[in-house]
C-alpha cells in the first residue's frame, strides 16, 4: 500500500462519505478519487512521468489535495513549497529540486513569470483559480505560456482510463525542503514507505476513525498538517475541514457547525484560542486535540484544558521523519510537558555525544529509528550520512526519558545557552515566564556576555502595559536559580513566527544585533 492506492480503497469503502469540506461546500471520496485519477492522467499527458519532481505551491485547498494525490498517482514526486516565499526562495527550491513542473495559484503568475525569466527548466506551470487574480494578470503575454495550463484544464485532459505506474515502497514520494536555520534549505527525501505508515501508524496511535472530523487549519505545505491532519484521516475514512487561514473566530465556528471531532495546532494557535472571547460550548463535540511543532508551555496546556474540558496530545516530529515519532497515548496518563512515547513501528532514545544510550533522567540527543525516517537528503550525501548514523537519525534536540518510557524535549542542541559553564535550557526559562499572569507569550536566547561567556535574553508579549522589567525579573528570581535569570528583557507587541506559528529565535536574534 501507499497513500494514493490507501486513498482509493478508502474511497471503495465510503464511495458518498465526505471526504473534505471547503468554505462550507465538501465533495465525496468517489469524487475526490476520481479527481485524483483524472489529474494523474492529465499530468501524464503533458509528459510527467515517473519519477519526474513537481513543485506544489498552494494554500489550503481542494487544489492542494488534488494535485498532491494526483502527482503521486501519475509516478511523480511532489515538493510542497510554502506560498507566500520570496521569488529567491521558491527559485532555489525549484532549481535544487529539479522540478519539471509547477502547481502553483493563479495570483502567483507574475511571480512565476520573473522567475522562469532566469530558471527555464521547468517545462510546465498549472494554475489554480483563486478568482481573485490581479489586474495586471494576462496568461497571454506571459513569457511562460504556452508552458501555462489551467489546474482544470489538466484536469478535464484525464479519464478514469488510466494506467497507473507501478510504485515501489522504496521511490521518493516527497521532498520537503526544511527551514534552512543554517544555510540553504536541504531537501528530506520521504518515500511512499515512510509516508504511509507515519499516516497509518499515527492514525493508529491517536484512534483516528471514520467517525472522525479533524480541522485542518496548519499550512497543508507543512509536514505536521500532511501526515497528521490530511493523511492520516484520509486514510480512516475521517473527514478533513479545510481552513485556508488559521483565524480564531473561523475555528470556533467551524468547530460548531460541523461537529468537529479533532483540532491540531501548534502552541501559538492554541494561545490565541483561549485568549478569544467565544462559546467554549462551540468546542464541545471535540475528543482531542493535539500539539506539535513547538514544545507548549505547561501552564498554557492546562489553561486550555480546563476552559475547554479536552484533552491535548503533545507530540513530536521532525520533517525527516515524516514527521512523528512520538505522541502522548490516549490509553495511558498524558504527562503535561512531555511528548508522549514511541508510537507504532517508531524507537526513539537518548544517547551522549558518543552515540551511548544514557540512562533515565540524563539529558542528550535524541535519536529515531524507524520506518519512518527520510531515505536522505536530496543531493547531498555528506549531510545524509551526518544525521543518519547506524540507522538512527540524529534530531539535534536535547531531550530525557523518565521511567514509564515518556520523552522529555529540553531544547534545540544548538539553541543551549551556557552561562559561567552552566547550561541553561530557554524552554526552562520560558515555561516560568509563561506562568506569570500577565505574560501572553515569552521567548529567550543566548548573547554574548563578557564575564559569563552567554547571558539569557527575555522577549516578552504582555497583557498590558503596566508589567515592568523589575516584576518579571522579580519573579524570575522566586522560580530560577540566579544564573537562569534573564540580565535583558524587551517587551514586544508580538513575537515573530513563521507560517506554523513556531517562534522564529534567528529573527530574535537579528533583534539583538541591530
């Protein structure tokens, strides 16, 4: 099995079950899967073959779920490339990734247009209609036509009549680009193997059924939404909510309207939910909700536990392992501040810097095992063979287990501040920030200090204005030991993240630098 033969067997089995609802319209899986198969055989008749790369850049949308299955339907492989990037990043991804042909939004024409000027490789642009293209949009004078087609246009080229390649488990499904932290993004190869049973066993893990209504407000581009919020549902023979932009005010609605069952959200998300002033009635056909992306303050978790009555999952992942790795169970106690253990076909464990297991409690890197993990990285062996060693995939995050086999997230290895030789944890930090009444979110990081070597620096959100530097410091002092107090703290009216709502520390640290 992979994703596209699970789809159309799910399909078989619920032909007039919802599949998806979108701005309050849904198609059935018999028509998403006929969809599918008519958008492969379009795509093959414009020369897509097995194997070739196909860049997919769009919001949340039928459009997105389509072309995605279509492309892995046809042989291709898929690169999901967040929308709003610039022309510089889109081009480095199209270009690394030897991509053949673009799915992208019909608003995004004359972006394309200035990028084909300089990248003529790719030998094929579909657009999907917004219907709200700009005014200066003519598909006839652009450079890249007649290279351009309409998504439907493909569409309609297909028929049910279609010759599927066969698929090994073993072929890359996608490539997803990673932030690039460091240097140029690195493309993760993930197979039809590694995708389908992250989806499989996640859904597992977490009882993802039939019955199910999971909200899918992530970015659909992003690996956490595709295995946990499309994939894995679509597998169950769930229903997905398509949000094309997460809003508090649309949650709450949708929530309500359609009886959602499931809601998945990074920690911001889940912030701005209980700070909004709505029906927590709204929420209450939710079973789970589930946490991932970023670790979640503790004192946020239970906040919204309590006004909500639902239980949150916090979990783990990483774009090179599909990303799932660990989930807190639903048959044993959830541990707030934890991320759950191993889930189905997934080992993860906590080694020194020689690569030895170390024993419960002691903090180091987690590694992962399983079938899961990426096959490397696209084009680049020497940065493949440095994260996978002896068959585990080294995170770069520090992290411990306790006694029950429950996985603790420290921080990142390389966001561990060292002050005067003791190492100090930012989430430590930040999770005591965040308990103070009047802090609305909370980041820390390392500078340069001359005396101690680092020094911790506070970004800081408040309610209201009033909270001074010398209350926060004050109660820094009732919570830490002194080397973990912040020395600066600034007051932000908001933090800067990226499209998943994660915290961005490297735009913080352009902060302090200026």
């Amino acid at each position: 099995m992979n994703l596209s033969s699970q789809l159309h067997q799910t399909a078989l089995d619920n032909r007039d079950k919802a599949a998806f609802y979108f701005m309050d319209q849904h198609k059935t899986y018999a028509e998403l899967d006929a969809a599918v198969t008519m958008f492969a055989s379009g795509l093959t008749k414009l020369g897509i073959a097995k194997g070739d790369h196909i860049a997919l850049i769009t919001g949340n949308s039928p459009h997105f779920l389509i072309g995605f299955f279509g492309a892995l339907r046809a042989g291709a492989t898929v690169i999901p490339i967040n929308p709003i990037y610039t022309a510089d990043e889109i081009s480095f991804i199209l270009m690394n990734g030897d991509v053949k042909a673009v799915i992208t939004l019909d608003v995004l024409a004359p972006l394309m247009e200035g990028i084909h000027k300089h990248l003529t490789t790719v030998e094929h642009y579909i657009l999907c209609e917004t219907g709200k293209a700009p005014e200066h949009f003519d598909a006839s004078k652009l450079g890249i036509y007649p290279k351009l087609h309409g998504f439907d246009t493909v569409l309609g080229m297909g028929n049910l009549q279609f010759d599927e390649p066969e698929l090994d488990l073993d072929d890359v499904a996608v490539i997803l680009y990673t932030s690039g932290t460091t240097g140029k993004p690195k493309g993760a190869m993930l197979t039809h193997h590694n995708l389908y049973r992250n989806a499989k066993d996640v859904g597992d893990y977490l009882k993802i059924n039939s019955d199910d209504r999971v909200i899918t407000t992530l970015p659909m581009f992003h690996v956490f939404c595709l295995t946990v919020c499309m994939n894995a549902p679509l597998m169950s023979g769930g229903t997905i909510i398509i949000i094309p932009k997460f809003s508090p005010k649309e949650i709450y609605r949708v929530a309500k309207a359609y009886e959602a069952t499931i809601f998945a959200g990074v920690p911001t998300m889940y912030n701005f939910l209980l700070q909004y002033n709505g029906d927590t009635d709204d929420f209450k056909s939710l079973r789970l909700c589930i946490s991932g992306g970023a670790s979640m303050p503790v004192a946020l978790l239970k906040a919204f536990e309590q006004k909500f009555n639902v239980i949150i999952s916090e979990g783990y992942g990483l774009s090179e392992a599909s990303p799932v790795t660990c989930f807190n169970p639903l048959d044993r106690p959830r541990k707030a501040g934890s991320i759950g253990t191993s889930i189905l076909n997934v080992k993860n464990k906590v080694v020194d810097e020689m690569g030895e297991e170390l024993p419960v409690g002691a903090v180091g890197e987690l590694v992962v095992q399983g079938s899961n993990v990426m096959k490397g990285y696209y084009k680049m062996p020497e940065e493949t063979a440095a994260a996978i060693k002896d068959g585990w995939l080294y995170t770069g995050d520090l992290a411990r287990m306790d006694e029950d086999g429950y996985l603790y997230i420290v921080d990142r290895k390389k966001d561990l501040i060292i002050v005067g030789g003791y190492n100090v944890y930012p989430r430590e930090v930040e999770e005591v920030l965040f308990s103070h009444p009047g802090i609305v979110e909370a980041a820390v990081l390392g500078v340069p200090d001359p005396d101690q070597g680092e020094a911790v620096h506070a970004f800081i959100v408040r309610s209201d204005d009033s909270l001074t530097e010398q209350q926060v410091l004050a109660y820094c002092k009732e919570h830490l030991a002194k080397y973990k107090w912040p020395t600066m703290i600034e007051f932000l009216e908001e933090l800067p993240k990226n499209t998943t709502g994660k915290i961005l520390r490297r735009a913080l640290k352009e902060i302090v630098t200026k």
